[in-house]
C-alpha cells in the first residue's frame, strides 16, 4: 500500500449500518445524477486535494460511499 500524507475522507449522508429502514425521497428535481448517498465527491474536497497534491503532498480521498 503507498503512503500518503493525508487522508480525505467523505462519508455516505445515510450510513446502512443504522439498522432500520430507509425510505429515500427525491433528493433535487435539478440533478438526475445525485444518489440517496451522495457518493459524488464534493468540489470543495476536490480543491483541497487538488491544492495539496500541487504543494507536493500524496493525498488520497476515501469515498466511503462507494464501498458500501
């Protein structure tokens, strides 16, 4: 596994471990691409990334979202 200096995580907005049923509703009438986890990457942790790895640190972004 590579090192990295830091480590980005962005979490699902409705974990599954709950334990109790969920019932989605529709999240935006704009954006049809937009799931009820949320697992697009903000821009805003894109930036960050973006400016870090720039200023020479490996940074990784975990989109836990995408694991579940």
């Amino acid at each position: 596994m590579a090192d990295y200096d830091v480590l980005l995580v962005h979490p699902p907005a409705v974990p599954k471990i709950l334990g109790r049923p969920y019932f989605p509703g529709p999240v935006s009438q704009v954006s049809i691409h937009t799931t009820s986890q949320y697992i697009q990457v903000s821009q805003g942790i894109l930036s960050i990334a973006d400016f870090l790895d720039r200023n020479g640190f490996k940074v990784l972004i975990d989109n836990v979202g995408e694991r579940i």
